[in-house]
C-alpha cells in the first residue's frame, strides 16, 4: 500500500484545500482505494466512506443499485463503472466519488473480461472513466495497479474540475 500514499496524500491535500469530499465504491481492489485514502493522517476531513461491492448482493445492499440499471449493457465497463460511482456519489452525499469494477486474476470473471482487466470512473462536476488492461494474471499486482490508476483519475478529474460546493 506504501506505493498509493503518494497519489492519497496529494489527493487528500487538493479536496482538503477545496472543502470537497469524496466516497469509494470498489469491487477486484477490495478496499486498497478506501485503504489508501485513510492512510493518510487527516482523512476524516475529505473521506467519508467506501464500500466493496464485489458481489451482486452488495451492489444492491451498500449502493442501492437496482439490476435494472444494468440492463443492456456489461457490468465491466466503463458505463457500468460510471454507474456506481453516480451511485456512490448520491448513496454518500459526497462532492466526488471513485468506482472500480474488474478482474484482478488469477482467471478472468464470470462476465469474460480477463484477468488484469478493469474500467474505473469518477463521478463529480465532471465525469471521467477509464479501462485498465495490465495484461497480467498476477492478482495482487493488478489490485494495486487498479487502485493506483483509480487514484490517478481521481486527482485528474478533482483537479480539471469545477469546484463543488
């Protein structure tokens, strides 16, 4: 986790400066943003919460998110990622919140997407996303480099976008 600090404390420094706050919702990094972001001495004036909705069953429960939602489209995007951070940002209350949705490996999901795969999105003043491919089975390696990429979103898009109130 030692190698996310850097990205959290310079996240942490720009929603502290702006009095704006952020949430997490993660699925294959579970919990390394949240983790990262509480690492940081001070959190509790920017972090408000975060939750590992890594099943189904806790998409429903911690983001109420109705399946509907999903219709039409594949849980593993970069829209299904955009999805629960909208999600997250509503269910939270916050100024800006942080998705995270794939495989970490060693094998891919149960959805096709194989492992090193993951689509990451901010929901904010302004909405970004992405998808990571790693290219590794190395499940560890992929968490740490999905959470790191998640960050780095985060502090792109904060850092572009408007302030919000």
């Amino acid at each position: 986790m030692h190698d996310l600090l850097p990205a959290a404390q310079k996240l942490g420094a720009l929603l502290k400066d702006r009095h704006e706050s952020v949430a997490v919702a993660e699925s294959s990094t579970g919990g390394l943003i949240s983790a990262a972001l509480l690492g940081v001495p001070g959190a509790s004036a920017y972090f408000i919460g975060g939750a590992v909705v890594y099943t189904l069953k806790a998409r429903r429960a911690m983001l109420d998110v109705p399946d509907w939602a999903f219709e039409g489209i594949k849980s593993v995007t970069e829209e299904g990622a955009l999805i629960l951070a909208r999600a997250a940002r509503t269910r939270f209350g916050v100024s800006w919140s942080v998705a995270e949705i794939g495989a970490s490996g060693p094998t891919g999901n149960r959805y096709g997407d194989p492992a090193g795969h993951s689509c990451i999105a901010v929901a904010g003043t302004v909405e970004r996303s992405i998808t990571v491919e790693t290219g590794s089975a190395d499940r560890i390696a992929n968490m740490r480099a999905f959470a790191a990429a998640a960050l780095d979103l985060l502090i792109q898009t904060v850092s572009s976008g408007g302030h919000v109130g």
